[in-house]
C-alpha cells in the first residue's frame, strides 16, 4: 500500500488557511529570500551580493559575543601510526566549554617543510575517532554502515595532508548520552538562550582553525574544509564566512532545503538542520553559489537543476573549472537520470524524493576516491605523495 499523500490547500474563497500546517506549508512555499542567489546576476554585483550573504549568515549562527580571552589548546598525548603521527588536543572556545579533537600529521611534514592540511567534519552520528581510523571510545557510539570509507581523516594524512578531525558538540566523548536524543534536548535549550546547533558547531570548529593556522608546520594559504552529510554544512559556513579558506568539500547531496519541505510535505529533521530565520534570507543553494570562484566539490550529486543554478556562480566569475560535481555511480550519466528536470509535486514522498534528487540513499558515505584525489589537487600535494 503507497504512502498517503500528504497536500495542503484551502477551500475558502481568500486562500486562508484555518490549520495552522496548511499556512505554514504555503508561508513556505511562497517565501522569497531575501538574498537569493540570481543566476542572471550582474558580475559586477557579485562580489556584494557575496558579502551581504555572509554578514548575514555570521548574524544567525549567533556565535557567543564577547568571550573572554581562554586559554590556548593543550596537546593531551600523541602515538605514532603507520606513515603519520596522531595526536590528540582539547581546545577551550569559550567559558565552561572543552572541545577534543585529532591531528593527524603525514611523515615528512615538519616547520621546514609545511604541508597542506583539511579539516574533517563527519556525519550526523560518527565520531572523530571513525574519522581517524581509531577504535571508538565511547560505549555508546553508533555503528557505522561504511566504517573503511567514511575514515575521512585517515584517507587525507596518508595522501599526505594534514588531517584535523572534530566531533559535532553531541557526539562521541561530547555526549554524556543523558537523554538518548541529546541534539534534541542540547538544541531547543541553546534556542531559547539565543544560540543554536550549527552555529554553535561552526563557532568551536573556528577555534579549533585558528589554532591551526598557528602552527608552523602548516601552510595556511591551503587549508581546506571537507564535511560528510551533517559535517558538510559546517564546511559550507566556514567557506562562506572565511574566503581565506582554499577549499570546500560538500560530500553529500544538493537540493533547495526550503522546496524540499514544501514539496515533501511530511519531511521533519532534526534540530541539526535548522537555523533560526535562515530561509528569510537564502537556502544553502545560495550559500553554496557564494562560494564562487574557489574551489568547491559536490561528491553525491543532487537536484540537477539546483546544481546547474550554483555553476552559474562560478560562470559569473569566469572560474568554472573550480566547480566540480559527482553523482553517486547509479546516477553517474544522463541517461541513469530520468527525473532530472521534472517538476516536483507536493505530497512527494521521501523515497520519490530522493528518485527525483538522484540519491542512492544505500550507498551514502565519505566519498575518498573522489575528494582526496581532489584535495590533494587543488592544495598542491606532489602525486608521489599521494601514491
């Protein structure tokens, strides 16, 4: 039996709605953000355009204001691996705050020879342990359906990079794992404190860039940021809000967050996803457009049409081959695509959605064969490096 659709209208002669769900799906769906990316831009306004996106967006992260001066962070241990050095450090972004994270340094990367280094954000529920190919810490830590792939930090020291792995603020050691649902209950108390989840994630993960700016064996003019599923959107911020970064990696699916809701009526995330008053302003098409003309990489395809609208951006500032976009293998050509340009409709059920968005849900993981290659690429690593 197929899923019921679910559809919002209204039977009254001045369109309004008595349910409260039926307002807020057409207050959706007619919603024009503010800052929405023009694909017919003029490139003369591009630029800002560009900074008004990011003035905004650093406005609705809500980073603490005012933090006091802490301390600066503190190497815990470090053991050697084979080919690179691990290393573990905790880091203090603001009062009462300890954020843990891993270095991974390739041999051979020392202050007389500085070497390109990424920052590694996992999905919604691993570890920076995963990340770095380490056994889990935690009793609590979530199995992970592709455990070899998704050691993001591992696959970019051996290629040579400087790999820095961070929890999100729940997950891991992060997590007394309390209440079960600790993004839940972390997120609706920091909303009302006037803070929320990603901006709070993005705020300790610029800390933690800082330090490594600081640090002599690393080359800050190539310093990338690279992110699998929730980790991607942490990444995006960074690269829209610092545009010295070098590099931006988006391993997971593209689409307009803001037409997904309306048109897949029953779509409910968690608190993760959301940020306050940010579909006022742009959806992350937008931001990602900003980007342009650094480096970016989409590793799991998306809404054909939503990923032609960012190209535009790049096309804009005459830097197209800094765009570059994968689908996953089961939508790799055209032809495996047969929804590529047809219309959404409202009711669309999660799994249709994900047809008409070329996803191949199974199959959802760091994507290394395609974003270390790249990564090594775009921040200069020697090919016999990464051999």
């Amino acid at each position: 039996m197929s899923e019921e659709r679910l559809v919002f209208s209204s039977d009254r002669p001045d369109g309004r709605f008595l349910d409260i769900e039926g307002f807020m799906h057409q207050y959706l769906k007619d919603l024009k953000p503010v800052l929405e990316f023009d694909p017919k831009m003029n490139p003369e306004h591009f630029a800002g355009w560009q900074m008004l996106v990011a003035e905004k967006l650093r406005e609705l992260l809500q980073f603490p204001e005012s933090v006091p001066e802490q301390p600066p962070p503190q190497m815990l241990w470090a053991e050697p691996r084979d080919g690179y050095e691990l290393q573990k450090w905790e880091a203090y972004p603001e009062p009462l705050k300890v954020v843990t994270f891993l270095v991974l340094v390739p041999d051979g990367i020392a202050a007389d020879s500085p070497g390109a280094a990424v920052m590694c954000f996992p999905g919604s529920t691993t570890t920076k342990e995963l990340l770095a190919g380490e056994p889990e810490i935690v009793p609590w830590a979530v199995e992970n359906k592709h455990p070899i792939r998704n050691q993001m930090a591992r696959h970019c020291a051996e290629a040579g990079l400087v790999a820095v792995a961070v929890d999100h603020p729940d997950i891991g050691e992060r997590s007394c794992n309390c209440f079960g649902n600790s993004r839940y209950e972390w997120g609706v108390h920091a909303i009302w404190t006037g803070r929320n989840f990603e901006g709070t994630s993005v705020f300790e993960k610029f800390c933690i860039l800082d330090w490594l700016r600081q640090q002599d064996y690393v080359d800050r003019s190539r310093i990338a940021v690279s992110g699998h599923s929730l980790g991607a959107l942490p990444a995006l911020h960074m690269g829209v809000l610092d545009p010295s970064l070098a590099a931006v990696v988006w391993n997971d699916f593209v689409s307009n967050w803001r037409r997904r809701e309306v048109f897949t009526t029953k779509l409910r995330c968690h608190l993760g996803h959301y940020i306050p008053g940010m579909q006022q302003w742009f959806d992350y098409v937008d931001l990602m457009a900003s980007l342009a003309p650094r480096s970016f990489l989409v590793t799991e395809g998306g809404r054909t049409p939503d990923l032609e609208k960012i190209a535009k951006a790049w096309d804009i500032t005459g830097q197209p081959q800094h765009y570059s976009v994968f689908y996953y293998p089961k939508y790799a050509t055209p032809d495996k695509r047969p929804h590529d340009h047809d219309d959404l409709f409202e009711g669309i059920t999660d799994d249709e959605y994900y047809e008409y968005a070329n996803v191949d849900v199974p199959a959802h993981c760091f994507k290394e064969n395609i974003a270390v290659p790249w990564l090594s690429k775009v921040l200069g690593i020697p090919e016999e490096t990464n051999s």
